[in-house]
C-alpha cells in the first residue's frame, strides 16, 4: 500500500489527484479505473478537508479490504483518513445546492465504500480494519474508503 500525507490546505486534492493517477498508471490501470479512482478521492479528500482537521493521509493498494473480502487484485482500494470528528453519509441535496452530492458519486461510482472509525487513545476499541499510518496519537477520527473495479482495467 502507497501512502500520501498531506497537510489540510485547498491544494492537497489537486496533489492527491496526482498521487492516485500516478499509481493507477504505475500499476497498468488506465481509463475508466484511473478516472473513477481519481474523481472519488478527490470527493474524500474534498470531505475530509471540509469537515475534518490536521493531517489527512491517503493510501491506494490493489486489493479489497481484508476486513470485508479476502484480496482481490482486480479492485483498487483508496483509504482517505483524516482526524476530524464526525461519520461522512449522504444527504438529500437540492436540485440548486452547490455540494451535497460527492458521496452520492462515491456511492454510485465505487464497487464498496464505508467509514472505519478510529479508536481514541486509552479506549477498548479494537484497531480498525484500515490503519492510518501517519495519524499516529490522533484522537479519534475516520478512515473513509472505496473500492474500484479494476477487472480488464
């Protein structure tokens, strides 16, 4: 798994565009995966600059999460974690509304998607299923993920 860590300012789509282009071709992805993949972390990176704080860290790998299905390497997976408060989820969106509707492209576009909460520090919880390295001593905070189908891609 190939990560970024990128430090919350308007920019960091942009850089995180680039990052996950740039393994998709590295990898022999081209088309339609490159450009799904591209469009749905710029949506999670665009909420997790939005509505999260600090660092965010973006990571792409092929391969399901393995705490939903064993590998699959014709899937991409993107984690997007960030140490904001708060659970992502689609929300109705006017017809006029200017945003509202990213999720709503993750949730049609992604073959999975879902939000692993972190443990805070001196909890029970269990470690999420995707880490984030790079949040190290957060407290709190979110992983939102995606999975894209890479098959013939």
């Amino acid at each position: 798994m190939d990560h970024l860590l990128l430090h919350a300012h308007p920019s960091v789509a942009a850089a995180a565009r680039h990052f996950v282009t740039a393994w998709c071709t590295a990898h022999g992805f081209r088309g339609d995966v490159t450009d799904t993949t591209e469009l749905l972390t710029s949506e999670l990176v665009g909420n997790a600059l939005r509505h999260g704080s600090g660092r965010i860290v973006v990571s792409i790998t092929d391969g399901a999460p393995a705490a939903l299905a064993p590998p699959d390497p014709h899937q991409v997976l993107v984690t997007v974690a960030d140490s904001g408060a708060g659970r992502p989820r689609t929300r109705p969106a006017p017809a006029d509304a200017t945003d509202g509707r990213g999720l709503h492209l993750v949730d049609a576009l992604a073959r999975a998607w879902g939000v692993t909460p972190h443990a805070a520090p001196g909890t029970c919880h269990p470690s999420p299923p995707l880490t984030a390295a790079g949040l190290e001593g957060a407290t709190g905070g979110k992983t939102t993920w995606f999975t894209v189908d890479a098959a013939g891609g």
